[in-house]
C-alpha cells in the first residue's frame, strides 16, 4: 500500500527540511546523548518510521551523525519516493522494522540491553531486551505482557537511572 502510494507522491528535500524543522524531540536528549557517548554505551536510534525524515530531525536538532535503524525512503531527483524495507527479512510478521531484532542484533555477549520506548511499535524491541523505559502506551502494553518497564517522563530520567546503575 506504502509501495503504491509513495509512487504517485512527490517530495523535495527542501519540503523535508521543512517539515524536520517544525517536529520537536525531547530536550533532554541532548545530554542523555552526550551521556551515552561519554560513557562508551552505543544508542541507535530506531523507529518503524522512514530514515529521510528521521535523519533531518536529528541534524535539526543537532545529531547529524546518531546511528539509525529505520527504513528507507529515496527522494529520486524528480521528486518521486521510493520505500524500502532493508529490515524486512528479520520482521517478526508484524514489523516492517522489528525492533527486536535491532536489540538482539546489536547486542553483543556480556552486554546489557537498554530500550527506551513509548508506542505499539516499541513492543517487540521491549521483548527483547533487559531493561526497558517506558512511557505512554508502551506502559500498558507491557504490563499485560508482564513484561518489566521502568516508566519515565523524559530522558533525563533514564539518565540518572543508568548513572545509577554504572
Ligand atoms: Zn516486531
């Protein structure tokens, strides 16, 4: 469906740019990043979303160069979209981009997964993983999973809990 309309869809970088300047994150990010960096802790971020967007917004914002995890939309040069879903293959059937496969993917042996969520497209990336922050929807839908969640308002929450934890 996203195939066939994406065809008949036009859209420039610019109108991208546009868009990416209007989209707000949470300000705490700025420091949890600085945070993880400083600390080694390698943070992707990942979203069932499109890369075009996402990567705009993380440069708006002043993270031009965070690793993604996403699926791809190609702006050919006259405007028309083409989706691509590099991930698809690792999809648990309900995902295009199954972010449980991401966690289990990027982790490496001894290592302590830390997913950060708040919707649908977050349970599966919360499945997988050994700690798991959580707002919004993703509360509930891990609490009838029984799935263990911290909740957390903003990043700087789960800043200090995992300057606690090191
Ligand atoms: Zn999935």
């Amino acid at each position: 469906m996203w195939r066939r309309q994406a065809a008949t869809m036009t859209l420039t970088p610019a109108q991208l740019d546009a868009f990416a300047a209007t989209q707000s994150i949470d300000p705490a990010f700025a420091a949890f990043y600085r945070f993880a960096r400083q600390s080694g802790i390698p943070l992707y971020v990942v979203s069932d979303g499109m890369d075009a967007y996402i990567s705009r917004i993380l440069a708006h914002h002043g993270f031009p160069e965070a690793p993604l995890r996403t699926n791809k939309l190609i702006l050919s040069a006259d405007g028309r979209l083409q989706v691509e879903f590099p991930y698809y293959e690792h999809s648990c059937g309900h995902c295009a981009n199954c972010k449980g496969y991401h966690v289990r993917h990027e982790r490496r042996p001894g290592e302590t997964t830390v997913f950060i969520g708040d919707g649908k497209s977050d349970l599966c990336g919360a499945r997988a993983a050994d700690i798991v922050f959580a707002k919004k929807q993703l509360i509930g839908l891990c609490e009838e999973e029984n799935i263990a969640c911290i909740p957390f308002r903003s990043f700087a929450d789960v800043q200090r809990d995992l300057e606690n934890r090191l």
